[in-house]
C-alpha cells in the first residue's frame, strides 16, 4: 500500500502576512497612557482587590467584570523571575544575549514580562527591586517602557536611561 507521502509534493518557503492587531478598549486605553503619559495602568478588582497589569476586562480569581476600576501603578517593583535569552529567533525585541524578567510592580498583584538591563552592574536576581526607564521614541506598544533597571542604579524621581543620568552627573 502506497502511503499519501508519496503523492505530497511540499514546497518548503516562509509567507508574509500583513496584519493590524486590535488592542481592545481595555488594551488600547493601557498603550495609550504607556505612550503619552508614560503612565503605567493597571485594573483592581472591587471584589477581591487583586491588581492586575496588564489589564482585563474580567477578573481571573473571582470572574468580576473590571470595567472603570482604573489604577495607575508605580513604575517600580520586583524581579519575580528571570531567563537569559541567548538564541536569535524573528521578532524578538533586542538581539540577545539579553534577560527577559517577570516584574510584579508596585501595588499590582500579577506581574508583567519585559526587559532587564543591568548596566553591567549587578547581575539579575529573583527580588532585585526595579524601575521602569520609558522609551525616548515611542513605539505604541509594550517597548514604550524601554526595558526596567535596578532601582539603586538612578533615583526614582529620574526617568531618562542609565546612560543620559550619567552624562547628566558629569556636567
């Protein structure tokens, strides 16, 4: 018995597909405020007070609707968890080597996965305390928060990158 194998004839290539992505009511009002307010967003849900960022439309503990329990959430937080990236793959945000961390900022219950950028400094560990250095150019997307720093490295006032503080402390 001959196997459909021997009638597949498969062409091996990659295909574009041009898309646009709907962030949603919910999504697009966090993006927004990322973008230009530099303002990060969360949702607290009136029942069982959990924060979530990113935010939703429905609670994940209690399934409450979270619609209008708007929070704005400090920029910085904890280091909950951490990979080093070290294999190129398309899309990524940076070429590795480069640390991928989950960051339960301050006041939110869920945290948020982004870039961690030592400086050369310190090496990432699980309770490093963070802050959020926002992006100089935009992108309308979750990069509007550049990547997050060790907190100790800038005070918490300063939100440019570790580079212009520096040059900033030389004048």
């Amino acid at each position: 018995m001959e196997s459909s194998k021997d009638y597949a004839f498969v062409i091996e290539g990659k295909m574009a597909l041009p898309y646009q992505y709907f962030a949603g009511t919910t999504g697009s009002r966090f993006l927004v405020a990322l973008r230009d307010e530099k303002k990060i967003l969360g949702m607290r849900c009136s029942s069982c007070n959990m924060t979530f960022v990113p935010p939703r439309q429905t609670c994940e503990r209690c399934f409450a609707d979270l619609t209008g329990s708007w929070v704005e959430l400090e920029p910085t937080g904890t280091v909950t968890g951490f990979t080093v990236v070290r294999y190129a793959e398309p899309y990524q945000p940076k070429e590795p080597p480069y640390v991928l961390a989950m960051v339960k900022l301050d006041g939110a219950d869920t945290p948020i996965a982004h870039l961690l950028e030592c400086g050369g400094t310190a090496q990432p560990a699980v309770g490093m305390r963070v802050q959020a250095v926002f992006a100089g150019e935009r992108r309308d997307n979750l990069l509007d928060i550049a990547h997050f720093e060790p907190a100790w490295i800038a005070p918490l006032a300063w939100r440019g990158s570790t580079t212009q503080m520096r040059l900033a402390m030389q004048e």
